[in-house]
C-alpha cells in the first residue's frame, strides 16, 4: 500500500468541512479556502516548494479540533469531550 500524503489531507479537509457543516451549519469549504490563502501568502513571502507544501498541510488541518472537541448528546446539549472537568 503506497501513502500519498496529498490524497490524504484533501480527505480529511473534506472530513472537517463535513463536521463544520454538521456542527455550524456552514457550508464553506473553509479549509481549503484557508489552504488557499496561505498557499498565495506563501508564493508572496518567497517560500519554496516544501515550505509551501507544509503552510498548505497545516492549514488544511488547523481546524482537526471542531470535529473531536464538540459533540451533541442524545438530549441536544452540547458535550465537550477531552476536557479536564
């Protein structure tokens, strides 16, 4: 089984952009629109191909949190996972 990281994180920006829509009722593709932003800041700020590569890799994902932080429960209160009490 071959890895490809690109496949990868488009996947998972897929993954959270389907939980914000869950969870916020936006219908964004905000972590690609974020990628993207970065990507073009990148390109103006001189970065190389690698640097670059890893600002889009880290902006796809900075929003892994909304989707393991927030659940709703059964009685539609908010739960918060993970958190010391």
């Amino acid at each position: 089984m071959i890895f490809n990281l690109n496949e990868f994180l488009i996947s998972i920006s897929f993954a959270l952009d389907f939980a914000e829509m869950d969870i916020l009722g936006n219908k964004t593709n905000h972590s690609k629109r974020v990628a993207y932003i970065f990507y073009q800041l990148g390109k103006r700020l001189g970065l190389s191909i690698h640097e670059l590569f890893d600002l889009i890799s880290l902006s796809i994902i900075h929003d892994n949190g909304i989707a393991e932080d927030t659940l709703i429960t059964e009685d539609d209160e908010i739960y918060y996972c993970c958190k010391a009490t």
